[in-house]
C-alpha cells in the first residue's frame, strides 16, 4: 500500500532542493497550487498522467517518488538508463571526487558527452587527477589532450603521465628529434652503444 504522506514528502523534498516554488510546479504540470499542496500534504494522488509528468519536471524515477527507492551514487549503467543522461552527468560533474568516479561513468557514455567532458578537463574546469583518468580515454582522445598539452592551452603538465605515455604519444610530445637522443642515452646507460 502506498504512503501517501511519504510521497508528499518526497515531492516537496524534491521540488524544493529544485528550487521550485508550489505555483512553480503547478505550472509546469498545468495543475492548480492547491492540488500541489494536497499532494504534499498527502491528502491526494496525483493521477498516472500528472505523476509521469511529475517525475520529468522533479527529474525522478516512479518508483523512487513512490517507494522512495534511490540508486547507489556509483550505479551510473542504471542511472543513464532511469534518468536523463544530462542530469546522471551534471551530477558527475558536480559529485566530490570525479577522479574517482571516472572509471564508472566515463566508458558508458556517447562519444559526444566524452568530449564535452574532456573538454572540461583540458580546460581545468573539471579538476581530476589525469594519471587516473589517462587509462580510461581512447586513443584519440589521448591525442588531443597531448595537442593540448604541446600548444599550451591546458595546465596539464606532460610529466604528470610520466611512465603512462605509448612510444607514439612519446612522439607527439617530444617529436622526432628529441625521442632520438633520449634513446641513444637509454642506450648508452645501458652499456650498448650506438
């Protein structure tokens, strides 16, 4: 049986941390301030259409309105399929610690979304710890942050991926001339010559 006072709660818990007032989500549901008001109050349930429509605008799934289920903060396969992929990222972006939380969301996410968020890296608006993240990029991704890194418009520091870099990528920071005298010295302190 549902609690209809703890699905009030949940929809005024969650249309105020929206920053919506009561006339605020009346609108957008085309209800009036009072119906909104009984349903936070638990005196009535919105119908089936006004509660799919409420869920979009509190950005929620039905069932965590209703039973007040709510995913893991690490279930991001779950999450970008319940909730709006804008939002499962806006929440990535914004969570404490998004070095860590790369490694979950960043292979499930469209190539499109990958680069906005690369974007934000190079640009240092997104602050992560490139060592942990370097692994999880694709080839081409890793090349354009190193074209970053060589045309100076990132703080991202080369020596950062010290030991992570692949002998082309060594190629696109260093160039050709540089990689050939760094290994004649690995060759020579290993004792073979030229």
């Amino acid at each position: 049986m549902l609690n209809l006072i703890a699905i009030g709660d949940r929809i005024s818990e969650r249309r105020k941390a929206l920053g919506m007032t009561q006339d605020d989500l009346a609108m957008k549901l085309n209800v009036t301030r009072q119906a909104i008001s009984k349903y936070e109050l638990g005196k009535n349930m919105p119908g089936i259409d006004i509660l799919i429509d409420l869920t979009k605008v509190l950005g929620i799934q039905i069932d965590q309105l209703l039973e007040g289920v709510d995913l893991d903060d690490h279930a991001y396969e779950a999450k970008l399929m319940q909730y709006p992929r804008a939002s499962v990222i806006h929440a990535f972006l914004n969570s404490e610690h998004p070095s860590a939380e790369f490694k979950n969301v960043f292979f499930r996410l469209h190539p499109e979304e990958r680069r906005q968020i690369i974007e934000r890296v190079v640009s240092g608006t997104l602050t992560v710890n490139i060592r942990q993240v370097w692994p999880y990029l694709s080839a081409s991704e890793r090349t354009y942050v190193l074209g970053n890194i060589n045309s100076k418009k990132t703080t991202i520091d080369v020596f950062e991926l010290n030991g992570m870099l692949s002998p082309e990528e060594m190629m696109l920071v260093y160039g050709h001339t540089q990689m050939t005298g760094l290994f004649r010295k690995k060759k020579q302190r290993k004792g073979e010559g030229l």
